[in-house]
C-alpha cells in the first residue's frame, strides 16, 4: 500500500500499514507511480485529477471528495466512482465493534467541548488536522 503525506506524519502512515509514503509537497506521486490497482483520492482537485494517469488499465478510482470526470476514466480505460458514506446506527454499531476488537484504529487529533464546536470546525476546515476531531457533550 502506498499513501501520500506531509514527512511530519510519514512515521504515523506506516504505523498505519502503508508500506511506502511520498511526501506530497516535494515529490509528485503522479509521476513516481504507474501502474496501480487502486487509488482511494481523499484530496480531490488537482490530486483526483492527476490520479487517472497512475492506474493500470482495468483499475478503480475512488474519490471520497468529488465525482471523478468520466471522460477521464474512459480514456485511462478505468472505472471511477465517488463514494458517499451515509451514517446510520447499524453502520456505526459496526465501526464502534471493529474499534473494540482492536480491528480498526482511530487517530484522535483533538477533544473538545461541545461549546467549541466552532474551532473544530475551523481547525477541520484548515485541512491540517491529524485525525478525528471529537466534541464532548456539555456534562
Ligand atoms: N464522502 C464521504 O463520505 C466522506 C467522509 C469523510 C470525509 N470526506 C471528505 O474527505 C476529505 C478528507 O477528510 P479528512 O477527514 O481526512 O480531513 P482533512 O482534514 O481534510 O485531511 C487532513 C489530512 O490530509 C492531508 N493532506 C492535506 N492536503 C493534502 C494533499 N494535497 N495531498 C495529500 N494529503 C493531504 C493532511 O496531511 P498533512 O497534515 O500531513 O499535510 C492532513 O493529515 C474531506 O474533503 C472530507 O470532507 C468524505
């Protein structure tokens, strides 16, 4: 598996199971890799658009961001889709057991108070948040 990262968190992406991490702002991943199986894009713009070029034909792309361009797919002979994750109880039920079992590990960048809710969202919009950000409701 191969993830991108800023170096700071390379460490943490290979905790994570990534065999190889590239360092998205001093190297261009579409031009170190070529023919992969899978791309799951969670940057979108500019990432999803040189994402095409990296797969092998017959590859998927997946963008949990926006909906990749299908002209696109069809040139690079691949099949792209946007993945939309709908939360619901059973759903989550599920995810809290992976936890549980030690399956799934969830990094936590910050708690905070519900009340501070606003600078959850602005630390999320900065693009810059390691992890989940998690509010606690008022006690
Ligand atoms: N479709 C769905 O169901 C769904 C569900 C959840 C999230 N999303 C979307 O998925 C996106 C990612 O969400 P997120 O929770 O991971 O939060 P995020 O806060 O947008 O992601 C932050 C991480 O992305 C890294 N990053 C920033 N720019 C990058 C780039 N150009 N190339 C590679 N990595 C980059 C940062 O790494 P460094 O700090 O190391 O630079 C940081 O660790 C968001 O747009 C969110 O809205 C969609």
């Amino acid at each position: 598996m191969i993830s991108t990262a800023s170096a700071a968190n390379a460490d943490l992406v290979h905790s994570l199971g990534a065999d190889q991490v590239i360092d998205y702002r001093t190297e261009d991943f579409s031009v170190a890799l070529r023919d992969v199986d899978v791309v799951l894009d969670t940057v979108g713009g500019e990432t999803l658009s040189k994402s095409y070029q990296v797969l092998k034909p017959g590859g998927f792309l997946i963008s949990i961001v926006m909906p990749p361009d299908q002209e696109q797919a069809k040139a690079h002979d691949i099949t792209a889709t946007f993945f939309g994750h709908r939360s619901h109880a059973a759903r989550l039920d599920l995810i809290s057991g992976l936890c549980d079992a030690g399956k799934l590990r969830v990094i936590v960048d910050r708690t905070l108070h519900l009340s501070d809710m606003q600078d959850g969202l602005t630390h999320s919009a900065s693009g810059r948040a390691c992890g989940k950000i998690l509010l606690r409701p008022a006690q």
